[in-house]
C-alpha cells in the first residue's frame, strides 16, 4: 500500500508565485500531499498547533516552531525554511527530536545590499523628499550630500554587510566595521574598513546599518542609549530582522527627533500596524519586508526550499 505524505506549505514568497510553485510539486502529487495555508506572514504557534498533528514536512516562512508545536509534531521530519533567517524555529529542539531544519544559506545577499545603498542614497541626496515637495506643486531646493562625504556604520560583515561595504566603497564612503566574529584583513584592507567596536560607530557613522543575525545576543542590539549615541546626524537602517531594534525606543527616538532618521524593511511585529508612528513621518522611510524581493534570486530560494524538503522526506529529487 503507497503511502501519501502529507506537506503544508506556509511560506508567504511561495504563495505569491502559487502557479509556478504548483508546477514544480506536480511530479510528486503521487507521492506527497500538498496543502496550501492560509497565511499572511507567517503562523504562530497556535495556528500551527491546529494544522502540524500528521504533517511530515513543511516549507514555512517564519512560522513559529515552539517546543510545544514540536512536541504536537509527532510525524514532522523535515522544516524546510523559504531564506536564511530560521530564528523563528527551535532549532536544538527540533534536531533533539530528530527533526531537520533546513534554509538557503545567502539567498538575498544582493537584492538586499542594492535596498540598504537606496536608502542610503535615498536620505543623502533627498530623493524622495524632493519628490514629494515638486509634487506638491513647489520648487524647493533641498540640501543634500555626496556619499563620498559620508561615514557609513555597518554592524554585521557577514554575506551581506560585505556585499553593502562593496557598494558603499564603490561610492567612497567611510566606512565603520563590526562583527562578533574576526574578519579577514585582506577583506577589511581592500575596502578600506576600520573594524572598530559598536559604540565607536554609533558616535562617528552618518548611517548605521544593521546586517546581524537575531539570536539571544543581539536582540534588541539597539535601544534609547544606543540611539542616544548616534545622535541627530545619524541615520539608521535596518534590512535585517525587526527584533534588532526595541520599537518602543525608536518611536520615542523619531518623535523626540533623537536621530536624523530610520530606514525600515523589518518590523518587531508584522505586518507593520496602520497606526504606526513609522507611516507618518517623513524620515522614516519603510517597506513591507520587501528587500529580497528579485525575481532571479526568488526562484533559487523556491528551488532550493523543494529539494531540501523532498531530500528530507527520502524522496527522489527531480531537477
């Protein structure tokens, strides 16, 4: 007797593409069952909680893998994450269960980096604030300054801060280095980094730009006394994961006109709330995690998110 296994599929990307994704499932309908959720984000613990019971794989966004949906997980055997971030699962636990948990290591290394210099073009040369002032019918001429003339922060030299430092070099930016790990000096020496501590780039940096993983050191890596430090000069970004940041002291920052401003592509909650302070200012400038978004790049991830679940599953993998 064939046995069916049965496979939810929650990664919002995927839901977005679902004809195309449908196509690449086809030639495994005989032997795996896929179910479509319904999802917006991402499920939290307690949507997954009614769905996981009798589920042998998932391919999931950043849903919420708690020990207790783990534990519901009776027949769960692969996890199998849409991108790079799995600091929505729990990993050790997971794998204490013999579950697998697999991502796309540097999936959206370049579209992300090209979003991080939009908006760092995007406030030194003004662009959308000009914009906005013509269309309004005005002839209002903005200040605005060369990249060239700017120190850039960058907190996280991994796959994607490097591919930032690359960018910003190109434009002659200064550019404030820093990472919990030791990073090559033939890197650091050919992009003119100086690799200094964190509180060095909140003092000096025109714009600090966030590139860290989430876990439990760097949650909520920037607070009031951090954003205290950067100062009405600075510019923040973060194209990362929303939890860097403590909301609460952000707002307060923006509406007390601590900093300069904030570029968001992450939030602590998503989606964004209508109400958010950071929808009505000026300059905040905000997408809806919207960073990866590239055709080319969104088809690797898709591809490489099936074979990690069909592998995990023991099922032959079809290119």
């Amino acid at each position: 007797m064939k046995v069916i296994k049965n496979v939810i599929i929650s990664a919002p990307y995927m839901h977005l593409e679902k004809d195309k994704i449908q196509k690449k499932l086809n030639k495994y309908e005989d032997k795996i069952n896929f179910i479509w959720a319904e999802v917006e984000e991402g499920l939290e613990e307690k949507d997954l909680l009614k769905m996981i019971e009798g589920i042998d794989g998932i391919m999931c966004g950043n849903d919420k893998f708690t020990k207790n949906v783990i534990d519901k997980a009776k027949k769960l055997k692969i996890i199998s994450k849409w991108g790079t971030g799995i600091d929505s699962i729990d990993k050790k636990y997971a794998n204490r269960k013999g579950i697998i948990v697999c991502n796309t290591p540097n999936a959206f290394t370049e579209p992300v980096a090209d979003t991080t210099l939009g908006m760092i073009l995007n406030f030194a040369r003004n662009i959308s604030f000009t914009d906005d002032e013509m269309k309004k019918g005005n002839w209002k001429k903005m200040r605005c300054k060369s990249l060239c003339e700017l120190t850039l922060g960058i907190i996280g030299l991994g796959n994607i801060g490097k591919a930032v430092a690359k960018r910003a070099s190109a434009f002659g930016m200064k550019i404030l280095g820093n990472d919990i790990k030791q990073i090559d000096k033939n890197f650091l020496q050919k992009y003119q980094i100086d690799f200094v501590d964190k509180k060095t780039i909140y003092k000096k940096a025109d714009f600090v730009t966030l590139h860290c993983t989430l876990n439990e050191t760097s949650y909520h890596l920037i607070t009031k006394k951090e954003l205290e430090l950067m100062g009405t000069k600075t510019f923040l970004i973060n194209t990362a994961r929303g939890a860097l940041i403590k909301t609460e002291d952000l707002e307060g920052a923006i509406l007390n006109k601590v900093i300069a401003g904030v570029a968001l592509d992450v939030f602590e909650s998503e989606p964004l709330e209508i109400d958010s302070i950071f929808r009505k200012y000026k300059n905040c400038v905000v997408s809806p995690h919207n960073a990866n978004n590239s055709p080319y790049f969104w088809n690797k991830v898709h591809d490489n998110t099936i074979k990690n679940l069909i592998e995990g599953l023991g099922v032959k993998y079809y290119e």
